[in-house]
C-alpha cells in the first residue's frame, strides 16, 4: 500500500485515497519533514496536510512533464483573462496619479511624470 511520502514536490499524481473513492489528480506543491500538503485538481482546488506515515489507498500512476505540461495548458484562457484584469488595474492607477494632481499647473504633472 502507498503512503503520502511516496508523493514528490512539484508533481502530478492519479490517486485514489480509498478503496470506494474515485481517481482524483492531485498536485503536491510541498512536502515537509513530517507531512505533504495535497492540491486536489478539483473545481475547489483544496488543499489538505497529510502525514507522511498516512496511507493511500492506490498511487495508480505519476504523470510525466509532457502529461502536466498538457493539463496546465487546460487553463491557459482563465490565466489570460487574469493578465488582462491586472492591466486595467494599471490604467486606474495613471488616472489616480493624474488626477491626485491639480488640473490647473500643467507644469507640475510634466515635472512628475519626468521623475
């Protein structure tokens, strides 16, 4: 039987935790002296501490990079529209800055904007 130490950083895994559970991939973004913190490739993307010690039901396979590198592609739309909401961000933030500034002294927004 596989134990949660069998799992390595930075990895993908197909597991199944117990007998009556279904596959799930899981991600394990760290592993301590004494424990492995498990990312569930769910909806939720929870995450859950397990000892090392503690067992598995089945580790049915570790996917390869090629494998990861595939899945995390997946995704790639949602982080785009991230990138996207981020530069708006930075457009507000010119416009707060122009704006902290009084409209009447153009030399003033000039000798900031030069700084």
């Amino acid at each position: 039987m596989a134990i949660y130490s069998d799992l390595y950083p930075t990895n993908y895994y197909l597991i199944k935790e117990n007998e009556n559970a279904s596959i799930e991939l899981v991600y394990i973004p760290m592993v301590t002296d004494k424990c492995v913190l498990v990312e569930y490739q769910d909806e939720d993307q929870t995450m859950n501490w397990f000892k090392k010690t503690e067992p598995l039901f089945e580790l049915i396979e570790q996917l390869t990079e090629e494998q990861a590198v595939i899945y995390e592609s997946l995704f790639e739309d949602e982080n785009d529209e991230d990138d996207l909401s981020w530069s708006a961000d930075e457009d507000d933030a010119e416009n707060w800055f122009d704006s902290d500034l009084d409209d009447g002294d153009e030399d003033e927004k000039i000798r900031a904007l030069n700084n």
